[in-house]
C-alpha cells in the first residue's frame, strides 16, 4: 500500500471495500455483487482477514447491508442510463468500483468522482499502476469538504452540464454531516436540473436497530467518536423524507431494508440479508 498515509483511504472506505471482497470470498453464490477491485487497490497484508472488523460471522449483517445498498444503486444507474441519463456523480466516492466493474455502462456516462483531494489522488495512483487507467469519461473531481469547498462548482469546471439532468449518490456519508449540513446537500441537489435523482444511505436512530446488530452499530459509534468522526445525524424514515420535500425534491421515497431483502436475498437458503432499521436509502426526484 501507498507509504503516505495522510493519502490512503480513510478506514471507513478502506472497511467497506473490504467488506465487498468478503462477500464474494466468504458467502455463498449468486453474490449479491461481484467486487474485488478495492482489495486490488488497497493491497493488504496477507492477514486482512483475521482483523476484528472482518470476522465473517460478526461482520455478516452489516456486509449484507454493504453489498445490498451498492447493488440497489447500481441497478439505479444501469435503469437511468437505459432511459437516456448521461451524467453520474459520486459524492464521497473512495474506492467505489463501478467505473473499473462496468465499463460497458459507464463508458455511456460522464462520471464523476468527488471526494477529499489526497484519497482521491491515491486511488488515480492505485488504478494507473493496476492498469485500470483513467478513462476520458471519468472525471475526478478533488474537494476539500473539511475547508468548505464547493463541489457544485468544482463539478462544473471538471465539464458536468448542470443543464441535464444528473444521478447523484451518496452512501455512509449523512451520519458524518450535521442535520444542517444534509438538508443543505440535499437543496444543492434539489437546484440540478429537473429529471435528476439523488440515492443517499441515511442511518437511523440506534435504538431503532434490530437487537441482534445493535451492539455493532453501538461500538461503530464509539470508534467513529473516538477517532474524531463523531456520528452527528440519525433519521427516521419520515424525517429524511420530508426533508428532502423541503429541500425542493418533487418525489421522495424510502427503500428500506426490508425491500432490499426482498428484492436480492429472498431466494437465499443461507440467511444472508441486510439488517432491518440501520442503514438504509432516500431516493428522491426533482
């Protein structure tokens, strides 16, 4: 790996790419979603998987919820692309794949990746020396979110057309932002052009969790507070909608757990799905 860790991913995108690789390595077949690519980057140590983090039983729900949300919002672009959509934007993008998984696809869009100038600049290195390279329809846009940047603005100069409509997604961003700090992103995207879609994870209020996992999401809270990336927003489903009609969104839903679960594990004999009432999505048109 990279020997400049201020550049490196942060944990939480490192975790996550993780997480990917386990459920192909650890669950069983059909995968949910096929995603080695971050392992490829991040070129662990060959003990990875006997970190704490990634203990395959412990971790189950919380890849499951991972690979399910991932998937979700790639069936989102796929189905968006197919009507004639042809911007894509990644808000806190670290070490997503899906321009290296599906480039079938993403060779149709305009994608751009926005996130923190040295992670991003990390990942430019990983991808050229694995000889992924860095396609002309993929656009990295480096913002600086801790000094205020303004991505709208920064996306525009790396050649997004704010007259056409746009996919945007965030995932395992809004507990990190203040409730201001979201509704704030949420009227930055409600102002794209109308057409748009933005597919945003929100997590929910702990005690709302199922029992089972709750532990998991309580010890993520006291490591994220410990390491100076405190958890500051929790949402309840009617919360983040009417926030998102607030913002000026024309259409707000919510796809929950259990919708998730129907739609990618109910075939599964294995017991794999994603937990009920932790993280889930906000899918909203304006």
């Amino acid at each position: 790996m990279n020997d400049t860790p201020d550049a490196a991913p942060d944990s939480t995108a490192a975790r996550v790419a993780l997480w990917r690789a386990l459920h192909v390595e650890a669950d069983a077949t059909p995968h949910v979603l096929e995603d080695e690519i971050g392992l490829k980057l991040l070129a662990p140590d060959k003990d990875w998987r006997s970190r704490g983090d990634m203990d395959p039983q412990f971790t189950r729900p919380f890849r499951a919820s991972i690979v399910a949300r991932a998937r979700f919002i790639e069936d989102l672009v796929v189905e968006q692309a197919g009507h004639g959509l042809r911007q894509y934007v990644i808000l806190g993008a670290g070490l997503d794949s899906f321009a290296q998984r599906r480039p079938e696809i993403a060779s149709r869009l305009r994608v751009f990746e926005v996130d923190q100038p040295g992670p991003q600049a990390w990942k430019r290195q990983r991808l050229i020396e694995l000889g992924f390279g860095i396609p002309d329809w993929l656009r990295f846009v480096p913002v600086d979110f801790e000094a205020g940047e303004a991505w709208r603005d920064e996306l525009v100069t790396a050649g997004f057309d704010d007259s056409t409509p746009a996919i945007v997604v965030s995932t395992g961003v809004s507990m990190y932002l203040s409730k201001e700090a979201n509704a704030a992103a949420l009227r930055q995207v409600a102002a794209f052009a109308p057409g748009s879609t933005l597919a945003m994870t929100f997590l929910l209020p702990l005690e709302m969790a199922d029992p089972e996992i709750r532990p998991g999401l309580e010890m993520a809270e006291k490591g994220a507070r410990a390491s100076g990336t405190p958890f500051l927003s929790f949402f309840t489903p009617s919360e983040i909608q009417a926030m998102a009609r607030e913002a000026g969104f024309r259409e707000a839903r919510h796809v929950s757990a259990a919708d998730l679960t129907q739609r990618y594990f109910v075939d599964r004999t294995d017991g794999l799905r994603p937990p009920n009432n932790a993280e889930e999505l906000l899918v909203a048109s304006t």
